[in-house]
C-alpha cells in the first residue's frame, strides 16, 4: 500500500459505500402518509408531482426542473469510484466526495420537506416517515466522503459539512420566499367562497372527498369562533371547532403571528385562507 493505493479495507469500504448510495438511490427514502418516495424520484422530477398532488406544493423553479437530473451523478460517480478502486487500485478521490456530498445534501432536503409536510398532515412525523433507504444513503455518503482520500480530514470535513449547510440555507430562503409570495398574494386574491366554519366542517365531515374537490386549492374566506390559539415567536396557528372535535386549522408565519396572538378562545374572527384540504383521523375519529 502507498499513499496513492488504498489497503485491502479502504478498498473494500469504498466499495461498500459505493454499492450502497447505487442501491439506495433506487430505494424509498421517505413515506408521505401512504406514498413512498425514493431517492431517484428527486433526478427525475417526481418528488415535486407527487407533492404538487398531495399536498398542493410544486417545484418552486419549473423552468429548472432539468437541473434535477444532476443527482442522477450520485449512482453514476459510484459506479466510476469502483472503477477507480478496483480496477486502478486509487482512491476515490474528487469522485467519491462528489457523489458523497450530492447523497447528503439530497438526504438533508428529504428531512426538511418531510418535517414541513406536517403543517398539511399532522399524521406525518419526520421520524416515522424516513425509509431504511434514507439511511443507508445517509450513511454511506458520509463513508465515501472519509473514504476518498488518505489523510485529508479537513478536506473531508468540509464535503460533508458544505452540503448539509447548502441544502439547509436554500430550503429555508425557498420557503421564505414562497410563504412571502402566498401570504401577499392571498391578501390580495378574491374569494371563491365565504362560509361559516360550521358549515365547511360540515361538508367535509360528510363528503370527503367531494368538499376536498369542491374547496382545495381555492382561496376561501372562514368566517367563526376561535376554539384554540397557539402561537410562537414566529409561527401561530387558529382552530375553529365543531361540537364533535372536528376542526378547521389555520397556519400563519410571522408576519401575522402577532395579529393572531391578540385573539382568544371565544373570539369571532374570519380568515382568509387557501384551502389545502382534510385529512381524517382514524384514531380521534374527527376531522380537520
């Protein structure tokens, strides 16, 4: 072994790795409620359809949707690191910290965006929601890495940290950008509806699936009594419930975080609102 030839573990680690993020590209990393989504589904642009459809939230740059294909990279650069390892007895070098750097990011923007879908469906928790093959690409891009080179720890350190701070830094201004964009243009939308939170639970509770068709997606005005507040520095939301438990919930950022704290239980109010739909609880057997 030479500092330019891996031993016989380093080689088979990048192997390993390599064989890995290939495997888990192809593998479900999350699970929506019932739909999974796997890691190539990013590269081909079905990650954005299958939130657009379920949850009402597109690709926020369509016109850069071929820029997804680069992480079709990540199983390609693995198959060049096992090139590089077996058949020219090197390291994985650029090549393997590459493919290593595109899983973590990618892994990273999976949590974020799962995290986030519970706003829309409190069924879907981050934790229960990740796959087995979100870990095994998390891990084994985080094994290419420090299997790229000999030596080189800040070099590595950097591939690994990098990314997680991309991905974090443009998923938090994209949805900056975007609750911005709603917020401004909800206030300035016309109502397709205005109704009494009663009667819009009502509807929901009874037809499902026809209310969800009638209301998703359009800009309504809920007119009724706050039935619970919670609010952060940042972020608050606003019930309006029925007698049975069944409730109409409304999100709101900071902008008007403030106004909703002033509200108390008891208060009448009306909000203009989009509607993202209903999702029904088999547990509580209510309907929100």
């Amino acid at each position: 072994m030479t500092n330019h030839q891996p031993g016989i573990l380093h080689k088979n680690l990048s192997v390993l790795f390599s064989l890995g993020l290939i495997t888990a590209f192809f593998l479900n990393w999350v699970k929506w409620g019932t739909v999974p989504v796997s890691g190539r589904d990013m590269a081909t642009g079905n990650f954005y359809s299958i939130a657009e459809t379920n949850f009402g939230i597109g690709n926020p740059f369509p016109q850069m949707v071929f820029a997804n294909a680069l992480f079709w990279l990540i199983p390609a650069l693995g198959v060049v690191v096992m090139l590089f390892v077996l058949a020219r007895k090197t390291y994985a070098g650029f090549y393997g910290a590459v493919a290593g750097a595109l899983t973590v990011g990618l892994a990273v923007v999976y949590a974020l965006f799962t995290n986030e879908l519970n706003m829309f469906d409190n069924s879907i928790q981050l934790l229960t929601s990740l796959r087995p093959g979100f870990y095994l690409a998390l891990v084994c891009g985080v094994g290419i890495i420090f299997c790229s080179w000999r030596g080189r720890r800040l070099l590595k350190v950097a591939f690994l940290i990098i990314p997680i701070i991309v991905s974090y830094a443009a998923f938090s201004q994209i949805k900056k950008s975007q609750v911005s964009e709603k917020t401004a243009a909800t206030s300035s939308l016309e109502a397709d509806y205005i109704i009494n939170a009663l009667q819009l639970i009502n509807e929901f509770v009874k037809a499902d699936t026809l209310s969800n068709a009638k209301y998703r997606g359009k800009t309504i005005v809920v007119n009724g009594t706050v039935s619970e507040v919670n609010a952060t520095d940042s972020t608050a939301t606003l019930s309006m419930a029925d007698s049975t438990g069944s409730y109409a919930i409304f999100d709101f950022e900071k902008a008007e975080a403030a106004k909703v704290k002033s509200l108390k239980v008891g208060d009448n109010t009306s909000v203009k609102a989009i509607c993202s739909g209903s999702i029904y609880s088999e547990i509580l057997e209510t309907q929100t």
